[in-house]
C-alpha cells in the first residue's frame, strides 16, 4: 500500500540517518539492534514498529518526519507547539 510505503520509508529515514548511532539509539529507546532495524526495515513486512517505540525514537531524534509523513497521508497538518 502506498500510503504505508510513505511512512515506512520516513521511518527508515528517521532511524538510519539520525545523528545517533543506530546502535546507540536502539539501547536507547529499549529494543535490541536487529530488532530495531527490522522495524525500520521497509521493505519487512514480518516486522512493524509500536506506536510507543515511534514516539520514543521522534522524541530522542528529534525527527518528526513520520508524524508529517502520517499529516499527509491523512490529509492533517501537525502544529508544533511550545507545550
């Protein structure tokens, strides 16, 4: 599905180009390295990613990018905020 692809890839993106180290960023957000980067994986259909650890990987990287993939998908602007 299109739709997923986008998110996925931006996933992908949010986690192998961030300025932490994949390695350290899986211990970070709690998940072992090869888990982790199956989630992030795109192209692994077996393995999806927890609404928690996505949070979690944003908040530490800093990268919204999957939240504005998921915006456009459903037609939604996300406004950050000083809260």
């Amino acid at each position: 599905m299109l739709t997923s692809s986008l998110l996925a890839i931006s996933i992908h993106k949010m986690v192998v180009y961030s300025d932490i180290p994949t390695r350290e960023l899986a211990d970070i957000v709690g998940k072992p390295y090869p888990t982790l980067m199956r989630e992030a994986n795109p192209n692994d259909h077996g393995a999806k990613m927890g609404i928690e650890t996505l949070m979690d990987l944003m908040l530490v990287t800093g990268d919204y990018s999957p939240l504005e993939a998921m915006g456009k998908i459903l037609g939604v602007r996300f406004v950050r905020t000083d809260a």
